[in-house]
C-alpha cells in the first residue's frame, strides 16, 4: 500500500505542475506579467498559492516556466513536421503553413511574445532550453536552404535567421494588428476569405525571395 501512494505522487505532482501551467498560460495571455494574479492561477489550476511557489518559486519564475512552455510547443511541433522528407521548396511551403496555422490556433503565443517583448525578454535571456530549441529551427532551415540551392532552385546566400524572422513576421503582424488593420484598411482581416488569401500572399512572398534568378 505504501509503495503504491509514493508511485502516485510522482504521477501526483506531474499532473498538477501542468495544471497550474494551464492556468498560467491563460492568465499571462489575457493580463500580461503585470496583471495577472497568482490567486487567479490558483483558483483555475485548483491548486494552492502554497503549491504554487513550491513548484515555481515565484510568479517571475513561473512567467519564464509558461514562455519556455510556449516556446517549445511551437519548436516541438516544428520538428514533427519531417521537413527534411519533402522537396526545398515544398518544405518551406509547408513551414510558411505551419507557422500561419499555428499563430491562428495558438493565440495565447502571440500575446505571451508580445508580453515578453515588453519585458525585453528577461525572462527568455537565462533560457537554456530556448536556445537549444531555437537552435534546433535554425539548423532544420538552413539545411532546407542548402538542399534548395544544391538542387538549383533557391538562390544562395539567404540567411536562415533572417528568413525564420520573416515567416514569423508576415503571419505575426497581420493577427496581431487583425483589428486595427480591418478599419484602417476598411476590409475583415479576420474572415475567412481574407485569412486564405493572406497566406496565400504569404506563400508567394517566401518563395519568390528564394527563387533563384533565371
């Protein structure tokens, strides 16, 4: 009996980490660092505030626990993607997809991104485990860019870091300003029509930037 109750508190303490984790991401996202009270994050996660600093430490900790969740969800995902199967082109297309798809279902990311960026990112600068993972991306582009200039049909010398920083930023500027955007442009940024079209401008946009010269 015994030995059965200090096998569940691993399994206990795993399952609880996660939901105050949960809870965490929701609350970061909608108040930012500044805003969110960890008697919010308690209450949601069903836990204590006691077990809350116990597992993190304290709400600057567990903001930086939530980004580096954040982050290597989309790192994670990136690296399921088996880009390294497809054609150059075809991979790239395929991550200009992911990425879009992704920011759509995943609109916690955006603003957890833009609460860090407020911080400038102090949080993320002693992350190990985002380099690690944001090294991972880099390495998984660039050997797509190689492939793509061995088989003649990128051009060479494009900076993978310059051109993840594009991809990013073509689908993060458009939602992130989907509302504004939407009056100043007197057009529903969020309809579906116009969000099939933008990726479609986004596909265009990355490839043509890689096409060789005839």
């Amino acid at each position: 009996m015994l030995n059965r109750k200090r096998e569940s508190m691993p399994r206990d303490a795993d399952q609880t980490r996660k939901r105050i984790l949960a809870a965490a991401t929701v609350e970061f996202a909608r108040k930012g660092l500044g805003g969110a009270r960890v008697d919010e994050i308690a209450a949601r996660s069903k836990a204590n505030k006691r077990m809350i600093y116990h597992y993190f430490g304290s709400k600057e900790k567990l903001f930086t626990a939530v980004l580096e969740d954040a982050y290597l969800g989309i790192r994670s995902a990136e690296q399921t993607l088996h880009l390294d199967e497809l054609p150059p082109g075809e991979a790239i297309a395929k991550l200009v997809r992911f990425t879009w798809t992704y920011y759509l279902e995943h609109p916690e990311f955006l603003t957890l991104v833009n609460s860090e960026n407020l911080h400038r990112a102090k949080h993320l600068k002693t992350s190990e485990t985002i380099r690690q993972a944001s090294g991972k991306l880099v390495a998984m582009v660039k050997s797509i860019l190689d492939r793509g200039v061995a088989a003649g049909i990128f051009r060479p010398g494009v900076d993978p870091v310059q051109l993840n920083i594009t991809i990013a930023a073509i689908g993060y500027y458009y939602l992130t300003n989907r509302f504004t955007g939407s009056i100043l442009y007197e057009r529903d940024l969020t309809s579906l029509a116009n969000l099939e079209a933008r990726l479609a401008f986004n596909l265009d946009t990355i490839l043509r930037l890689l096409k060789k010269d005839p």
